[in-house]
C-alpha cells in the first residue's frame, strides 16, 4: 500500500506540475496574443486615407469649390486640397481647413482642420502645377498631342499643408526668353494638382497612405481646378486677354489645329488670337471688325517714309495692332515722349507666351514692314 500510495502521489505531483506548467503557458500566450490581438484591432480600425480633391477660394466668393475660376487682377486666391478619410464601421468623411466647402455642387459637412486625427500620423503635402512642357514654337497634327502634352510641375513655394502658401508661380522652362525690358504682369491661367501622403514621421520616405488630385490626364474634367486671373482694366486692353498669359504660345499652318479652340480651352494660345481677346474680349477676329490705318517702315527705332513722327492720341492709341505679317502686336503705352517709338509698351505673343514690353524688343526684325490696324469695336 505504501508504494501505490508513493506512486498516487507521485502521478498527482506530476498533474500539478503539468496543469501549472499549462496555465503558466496560457498565460504568457494571453500576454502575447491579447497585445497583439488589440494592436491589430486598434491598426485595423484606423482612418486611411480615399481620397483627395483641389479647391479654391477667392475674395469675392469665400467658399472653396472645384473646377474653373475667373478672377479679376487684384481678386485674391486660396487654394485647398480636402482629402476624404474611411474608418471601419463609420461612415467616411471630409477632412479641410476651410470653413465652407462645396464638392461635387454641394455643400459638404467636414472637420475643419489641417492636421491628421491620430497624434502618432503625420499629413503632408506636395503641390503641383499642369504646364505644358514646351512654351512655344509651331504646332502641326503631329507634334500638337506632344507640344501640348500637360505635366506636372513641383511647386516648393505652395508649401506642405493642407492649405496652400498663395499661388503658384510658373516652373516650365524650356530656354524661354520673352523679351528685353519685359513689364511685369499679374495675370495667366494656371492648373494645380497636390498629391497627400500619412507618414509615421515627416521625414519618412515610405508613405503608409497616398492620395493624389485630377492630374494631367483630366484636363478636360469641370472639377480640375484652373485659375484664370485677368488684367488690369487700367491697362486699356479687354481684361479677357489676361487669362492667355502663362499659356504656351504657338503658330500653325495647319487646318486640323484649331488655336481659337485650345485658346478658348485656356491651353495654348496664338498672335492673332491673342491680340483679338486684347481689343475684342473674343478669340476671333470677324469680318469687318478692323480696319487698316496705314503701312509703313520700322527701321533703326522708328518709323521711316512718313511725313512726321506718330503721335499718341492722334495719330495711334491703347488698342491699336501693329502687323508683321502674322506676328500681331497691341499699343498699350506711350513711353512719355508722346510719339510712338520703341519704347512704347505693347502686348503680344509670338511663339512664346504672352508678354508686355518694350516695342523695339518685341519686334522679330529691323527693319521690318508693317501695318496699323484699328479695332472698330470699343473695348468697354
């Protein structure tokens, strides 16, 4: 009896052992699968990141939408990006640091922040501009799809946040010149598209999440955002003509490509169709609609074969086209010696985006043969 009662004991003490041994490993499971199962609950039932979309701003009309703004010279801009966040078992929502915001023609319910809803995130933002990579040249069917292929462009100085650091400046650069003595403008057309990134730290270079606007391959989409901003009425000239600058400039001899068309579209624009928006507010010239004034000799800065200089106010005025062949050019200002000469302002495009600047800069050659054109229609 003494042995069985030994060996009872023996196989309960081992029993024990075994049981504690079980419920020791249960629990260092639990310590490990209860973490891990609340981390991978608590990852999974993060916000990520759907969707984001440019909009904009102005003085005048302070709520932030999508799509085409025309704005006048001094009009202030303010560009956005709201971006669209999805949680598990909520329903997703808009996320802008903006008080107003329309999408799609409604108005969206959204926190207004600039910052990402979990403290151990990070949101930035990298903002673009859409420019076509050349500003110039000759267009034909069959370099128009390459010469006016749009792509995007970095622009550093729109900064990081959610809320962009005012308006872009323009980054495609081919070489361009357009001219000496060239007056500053604040007027163009330009395009924007910001990709967003959640990074764990701002450094990092590995994003968890990413979104990014209509880009390039949307052009033709209402809700891609084109600002267009136009002159200054004071310059005397239809403040139309303002949203041609920043737009590449092209001639064509070609019928199957339409400049009025991709003028109108605010892609690309030409000298005749530039200096008819100067003086008419349209992209064409109509019948009738000007009439030729005189011909003459530009040669060494100024004009030869006429019986006296050419006075402003009566001789030529704002509005008045010099032609060189299919080069157009619009007077906008005496120098303030009262006769044209050249130093006298004008706007034109050729071959190159739009421009204000001095007339003896913008004249191709010396000397030159041209024509005085005068609009009959009366820019208001």
């Amino acid at each position: 009896m003494a042995t069985n009662e030994i060996l009872t004991a023996a196989s309960e003490s081992r029993r024990t052992d075994t049981r504690w041994l079980l419920i020791i490993f249960a629990v260092l499971v639990a310590l490990i699968a209860v973490p891990a199962w609340l981390w991978t609950r608590h990852e999974s039932n993060r916000p990520t990141l759907a969707e984001a979309r440019v909009v904009s701003a102005t003085s005048t009309d302070p709520v932030f939408r999508e799509g085409v703004r025309s704005v006048a010279a001094h009009e202030s801009v303010q560009l956005a990006l709201a971006i669209r966040l999805e949680q598990p078992g909520r329903d997703s929502r808009w996320l802008a640091p903006v008080e107003e915001l329309v999408l799609d023609g409604i108005a969206v319910a959204h926190d207004n922040t600039d910052r990402w809803p979990e403290q151990d995130r990070v949101l930035r933002v990298f903002w673009f501009t859409l420019e076509a990579p050349f500003l110039g040249g000759q267009l034909d069917e069959e370099n128009v799809a390459s010469k006016l292929a749009y792509q995007p462009f970095f622009a550093p100085e729109l900064g990081r946040g959610l809320m962009a650091d005012g308006e872009p400046e323009a980054h495609a650069d081919d070489g361009v010149n357009l001219g000496d003595e060239l007056v500053e403008v604040t007027a163009g057309t330009y395009r924007v598209y910001a990709r967003v990134e959640i990074v764990t730290k701002a450094s990092s270079s590995h994003p968890l999440h990413v979104a990014t606007s209509l880009a390039a391959d949307a052009l033709a989409d209402p809700r891609l955002p084109r600002i267009s901003r136009r002159l200054d009425p004071g310059l005397g000239l239809d403040p139309r003509a303002g949203e041609l600058f920043r737009l590449p400039g092209f001639e064509t001899e070609s019928k199957g490509v339409d400049m009025q068309e991709l003028a109108d579209r605010r892609l690309a624009t030409s000298s005749e169709v530039f200096a008819c928006t100067a003086v008419n507010g349209t992209t064409r010239f109509e019948p009738g609609e000007f009439e030729t004034i005189s011909s003459f000799r530009w040669q060494d800065g100024r004009i030869t074969m006429q019986p006296h200089p050419w006075r402003w106010a009566s001789d030529v005025r704002t509005g008045d086209i010099l032609r060189q062949g299919k080069h157009w050019l619009v007077l906008v200002a005496d120098d303030g010696d009262g006769v044209l000469g050249p130093n006298d302002v004008v706007a034109h495009v050729w071959r190159r985006p739009a421009a204000l600047l001095a007339l003896g800069s913008a004249l191709a050659d010396d000397p030159a043969d041209l024509e005085l054109l005068r609009p009959l229609r009366v820019i208001e």
